[in-house]
C-alpha cells in the first residue's frame, strides 16, 4: 500500500505528496535548523517521527474525505516519549504539539501530553515499518543551565527551540510540495559583510556632512567604542549612551561587524514601541536599503510601490525571521520566547547565533523581569547569540544574572560621554496644581509638557486652550494624525513660531523633537530622563531647562504603577545633586526592584519581577520534564490589557482601503494600512461605543462611523457627555 501526507490539487494520487519523502524532507530540514543549535540529530529524529500517525489507513482515507477527523500527532509523541529516554519526552512535546500549540506536561486534561501518550486510543499506525526505520537511541543536546535552580527553564527553552525547528521544517516542506513558486522566493538575502559595507558608507557621508559640534564629536566616540568592542567575544553586553548620543547607527554598526567577526547569522533589534520602530526601521532602510530590513509588527504596512516578489519576499521572511536585519517589538520578542503556538515559536530557531539589541532596556516589563533576563542568558549561553541591553538610562541587572555571567560595557567611558553631552538643567517645583502648570506652560513660546495619563493631558490642554501652535497628543489620536501632528510641531520649531505642546508619555517613546524647555509631571527617573531627551537635544543652548512637578489633581497619578515609580524617583532626587546621573539612575531601579522583589535573585515563588511565577511553575515538575508549556504561554503577557483596533476613516487612503475590505474581502495587507488608522480602546470602551450606535463592523473590523466621536484635537471620544462638546472631528 502507498501512503500519502498529503494531497495535490488533481484527484490523481500519483501527483500527491508520497510520505516517506515528507517525512525525510522535514528531518533533514530540522536537523538544519538544528545545527546552531547543537541539536542536529534530535531535531532529525524529530522530524522524522512527526507524522507517523499518518501511515495509519484511517488518515489515509481522511485525504479523501476531509470530514473524517484523525489524530495524527499523538502517535510519534508515542513513539517519542516511550522509546528515547529523558530526550525523547522533550521531543514528544513538539510532536504532539506541531500543529494545535505544545501542551501542559501533566494534569488530568485529555489534551496534556502525559494522558495523550500514555491513555489516549489513537489509530493503528504500525505501516510506519514498512517505509522507516527509526533509531534504536537519541542523544540529549549538551545543555549548559544557567544555574543549579535553572535547569528545568534551560530543557523548557530547549523544547521551544527543537518545536521551532520542527514546525518551520514542516511548514516549508508543505510549501514547497504545494506552492513551489512561493517557496522559491524564500532565503534570497545578501551577506551581512555587504551590508555593514553599505552602513559604513553611509555612515561616512552623514559625518562629512555634519557640522563640527560637541555633541557630533561625542557620536563619533561611541561609533569608535562600538566598533572596538564589537571584536570582543560573543555575549552580553550593555551599551550606555546618553540620548541623542548616536546610539541606533552605532548600535547597528557593533551588531554588523560583530556578526561578520563572529559568524552569527543576522541581527535582531528589538524596540518597546512601535513609534520608535517605524522611525528607526526608516533611518536604517536608508542606511542599508529596504531590501534587507524585516519590520514586524502590528503597525507595519509593507510597500505597495514594489515589484510583487520583493513584496513578497520579506512578507514570507517575516514568518521565521529569514532576513539579515529583523526590527521587532519586545512585545514580539519575548512573547515569541514564552509562546506554544506554532506560528509564534517557528521563528526561534532564527534567533539562536544572532545578534540581539534590546533598545531602551530599561521598559523590559518589570513583572516579567526575570523571565526576561531569563530568556536572555539561555540565549547567550546555550544558543551562540550575543544580546546588548541599550539604553540611555540602563536598569540596575547586574543582581539578576547568574553567578558568573560576565555583562561587558560597550562605552569605555559611560560617565564621561552623560558630562559631555549633559545639555539640560533639572528644577524641581513641587506639587502644582494644572493652572501653575498652564500659567508656566504660557510663559514659554517652545515648550513640552508630559503628563502620565489622558485624561490629565486633556485637562491641561484645555485651560491651555485651543489656539493656533497649541498642540495636545496622546494614544486616543490614531497614528496618522499623531504623526501629522508631529510634522507640524517639528516644523513650528524649525522656523522659530509659537509652539506648546501637551502629551502624554508616548513623546518619549523615541519621537525627535527639540524643545528648549520641558515640562514634566513626576514619574520614573527613566522618564525624567526620556523627557529630557526631547529638551535641547541638538545643544543649541548651554543648557535646556526641564521643570519636574508632582500634580495636585487625582488625574496626574491614577495609577499604583505611577505612584510607586514617581514615589521612589521623588526620594532620590531629594538625596542626589543631579537626578540623571548615572549614580542616580542606578540607585532608582536598585531601589525600584527591591521594592517589587524584595527576594533573592534566583528565588522561586510570585514577586513583583515575575508575578505569575514563571520561573517557579517551570521547575516544579522539572525531574520528570513535567512543563506547562500551554499555561506558561497564557501567563506571559508583555501588555497585560487586551485592546482592540477601531478604524477611524479619517482621510480618503483610509476609506479606500475600507472599501476594498467590503468588496474584496478582508486581507493582511489591507488590516495593515487600516492600522494606521487604529485607536486602540479597552473592551469596556468598546462596549460604550457599540451601545451609542457609533460603530459599524466591516469584515469583522470595527469601524467608527458617528461623527462626534473623533475631535481633531483630543482624538477618540468614548464618553458620552464629551461627545456633545466636540467641535473639531475628522469623519
């Protein structure tokens, strides 16, 4: 009898995917994507027995009627968990996991791997014998784990990886058998040599044409420490660099030249936010060219204006991560890490010998700190990256990795480079109610003011009043607007005209902006010092001044997280002469960690830097390789409030594009423009505007449809009672 995996388009059998061949493709592919990861030969087996469920005659008459429901998975996990030993039940993880999400370890649900390979009836598949013959034995991967309390997180991480390689193996297998045309336009990427080439020239043109300036002097040092120190040995690394000092070309040229040196495959550099992204993603495609830069995230709409195959190309690269220069979101990165979705870990094996940049190091999600950090050391430790933590402002660590983790800074003079290019002045007022702030806001012609919530920013905003060069942003404006806004402001500060901004912390996120005087309301030290980074930062005066307030009104601090961030920076301003020195900062998240952890580093049990246990719920079953992959994924949430896009119509591109979902039906490509136009809102906003009749659902997609419901100034209104005060929309 013949066996099939898989059907063609023609009825006739000869043309479908004979088996045995599917299942040696996918070994030989995993085992590739296994090699950087010293897993060659489990990764083999693995794929090897992935589909053995399939030689049984129920499934075989499953390809010819779809109806018919089979379990194919179960069996190799079977065969898996049974036969190989302590290597075999991680393998059996990926088997029974490679299509629906690999499961809980053990429990009483028929769906956890432990009842599914020891209880579950599953079809005949003993045929297998017939076509295969399958090792006697499998070798366990030589794992190093982090530390003796780690061991169960370094074979957990190991699983996702062999998944990894698994799934993507199976994936363009099935590609290739199906759709040869796409499957050929994967892997068409030029060496990283001949783009760090291309960044150097480029770098070289924007420093001949640069004037001469103390602060062009300074970004010319750090580009000289990193290239330096990218000879070093793969590892970890920290590179400390003021804001505006030239960190995101540098940054990049450390990662290019270090992966030439070291033989690491392509670099990943991982943003908090999807503002900065954009913006970073734009400055290194026309340092690089658009061709090898991978954007992916949620906001990124891939060119419309190029040949189809390029397109194309990078939409398929974006699926595992094929691509010289990946820019992704944390939120990506790190969920990708702690996922048991197919789709979401195919990528992981990519990651292994890359070089990883974590900008802003210091919005790592403080819940989920030690899981990050975590994550991290296996990387380097087990997997050949190297990973540099970036930042202007970087998080106090060093107590959370391992003993014997070496962490080496890029900088050589990290104090030096903050004194030079120190450009702003800090003042502290106290608390102030919003008509001092306003008041202080109006004696200014250029100034920014940073409030931490909404609906504090709308507050000032309107004793402000509207008037022309009066500017209000916040994340109820949808990001075209924003950024709309945000050309404006940046041209009002070029050409010298009034301009008073209020915004809520999103301005911080990256946004190049140069005002001569900032505003902030108390926060963090790392917000302090992101809001200065928008004061004076090109050093056209001897100092920028930045006036820190605490607000008088419940608006200002609605948050516990606020509070408690904006509580310990109070305290050590009041102890320190300069609140952003590097001392300062230090002592902030010393101070701030103990305060949410107030346990040892390597302890188990909920804290504040791993609130859902995480570290704890992988060690406990650990001896017998019980892992609750499934929960463990369900718990891991960098953004822990679920949101939904609504789609405000607000120029005609956006109404085309909605068009084109109502009559040729809803597309990636489409949802992606349609982003640009998204507010995100909670499920109990949503419900206030569904229950006042101002959203109508195309394809699935809510889409806003009052036309009081968008102020050309505030953005998105939910309340009702704000509603009837709008006098500027977009509709």
């Amino acid at each position: 009898m013949e066996f099939w995996a898989r059907p063609s388009d023609s009825d006739h059998k000869h043309t479908w995917q004979p088996l045995k061949d599917h299942l040696v493709a996918v070994a030989d592919r995993a085992s590739k994507f296994a090699e950087p990861l010293g897993a060659a030969e489990i990764a083999w087996v693995t794929g090897l027995c992935h589909d053995l469920g399939k030689y049984s005659l129920e499934f075989q008459r499953r390809l010819e009627d779809p109806r018919v429901h089979v379990d194919h998975s179960t069996a190799g996990a079977t065969i898996a968990f049974h036969e190989y030993g302590p290597a075999g039940r991680l393998m059996s993880y990926a088997i029974a996991g490679h299509h629906s999400g690999l499961p809980n370890g053990g429990g009483a649900h028929e769906s956890d791997l432990f009842h599914r390979v020891k209880h579950k009836q599953i079809a005949d598949f003993s045929s297998y014998s017939s076509e295969l013959k399958i090792p006697d034995s499998v070798k366990m991967p030589a794992l190093r784990p982090q530390c003796r309390k780690r061991r169960g997180f370094t074979l957990a991480f190991f699983t996702r990886m062999l998944f990894s390689c698994l799934v993507d193996a199976d994936s363009l297998d099935a590609e290739a058998f199906g759709d040869p045309g796409v499957s050929a336009l994967r892997g068409v990427s030029e060496p990283l040599a001949d783009v760090e080439l291309r960044l150097m020239e480029h770098i070289r043109r924007i420093t001949a044409s640069a004037s001469r300036s103390r602060v062009n002097e300074k970004r010319a040092e750090v580009l000289r420490d990193c290239l330096q120190a990218a000879e070093q040995a793969p590892g970890l690394f920290t590179l400390t660099v003021p804001t505006g000092g030239g960190k995101t070309l540098s940054s990049l040229a450390f990662a290019l030249k270090h992966a030439r040196l070291h033989g690491l495959r392509r670099v990943i550099y991982a943003i908090p936010f999807t503002s900065i992204i954009e913006q970073n993603a734009g400055v290194f495609r026309e340092a690089v060219g658009e061709q090898v830069v991978l954007e992916h995230h949620s906001n990124v709409a891939l060119p419309e204006n190029r040949e189809d195959g390029w397109r194309s190309s990078l939409e398929l690269a974006e699926q595992n991560w094929d691509a010289p220069l990946v820019v992704t979101t944390n939120v990506q990165f790190f969920e990708s890490l702690f996922s048991n979705k197919p789709g979401r870990c195919r990528k992981l094996h990519n990651v292994a010998k890359s070089v990883i940049i974590l900008d802003e190091a210091q919005m790592l999600p403080v819940e989920l700190l030690k899981p990050c950090i975590a994550a991290i050391c296996e990387l380097v430790n087990n997997y050949g990256a190297s990973v540099v933590l970036c930042s202007a402002t970087q998080p106090a660590l060093e107590g959370l990795f391992p003993e014997g983790v070496k962490v080496r800074e890029v900088s050589r003079d990290p104090a030096g480079l903050y004194l030079a290019l120190k450009r702003v002045e800090v003042h502290d007022m106290g608390t102030v109610g919003d008509e001092d702030v306003v008041a202080q806001i109006l004696r200014q012609e250029q100034v920014l003011c940073i409030v931490n919530t909404r609906a504090h920013a709308k507050k000032v905003f309107e004793q402000l009043g509207r008037a022309d060069g009066h500017y209000h942003l916040s994340a109820a404006m949808y990001p075209k607007h924003r950024q709309e806004r945000l050309n404006e402001i940046r041209q009002r500060l070029r050409d010298g005209l009034v301009c008073r901004v209020v915004s809520t912390q999103l301005i911080e996120a990256g946004v190049d902006v140069d005002f001569p005087v900032v505003l902030r309301a108390m926060a963090g030290i790392d917000s302090i010092a992101q809001a200065a980074g928008r004061c004076n930062r090109e050093g056209k005066a001897e100092k920028g001044q930045v006036y820190v307030f605490w607000p008088a009104g419940s608006e200002g601090m609605s948050h516990v997280w606020f509070k408690r961030t904006a509580s310990i920076a109070a305290s050590v301003m009041r102890q320190v002469e300069d609140p952003l020195g590097l001392g300062s900062v230090k002592r902030y998240f010393q101070d701030l960690y103990f305060y949410e952890d107030g346990t040892t580093p390597h302890s188990h049990g909920p804290t504040g830097l791993d609130s859902h246990d995480i570290l704890g719920r992988i060690e406990v079953g650990a001896k017998a390789l019980d892992f609750p992959f499934r929960e463990i994924a369900e718990l891991f949430r960098v953004i822990g409030d679920e949101t939904v896009g609504v789609v405000v119509p607000g120029d005609e591109r956006c109404r085309k594009l909605l068009d084109e979902v109502r009559y040729l039906g809803i597309s990636r490509q489409r949802v992606r423009g349609l982003q640009q136009y998204m507010v995100s809102v909670r499920p109990w906003e949503l419900k206030e505007l569904q229950e006042a009749g101002v959203l109508t659902d195309v394809h699935g997609l809510p889409v806003l449809s009052g036309s009081r419901t968008y102020d050309n100034v505030f953005g998105l209104v939910v309340d009702p009672a704000e509603r009837k005060e709008v006098d500027a929309w977009i509709y």
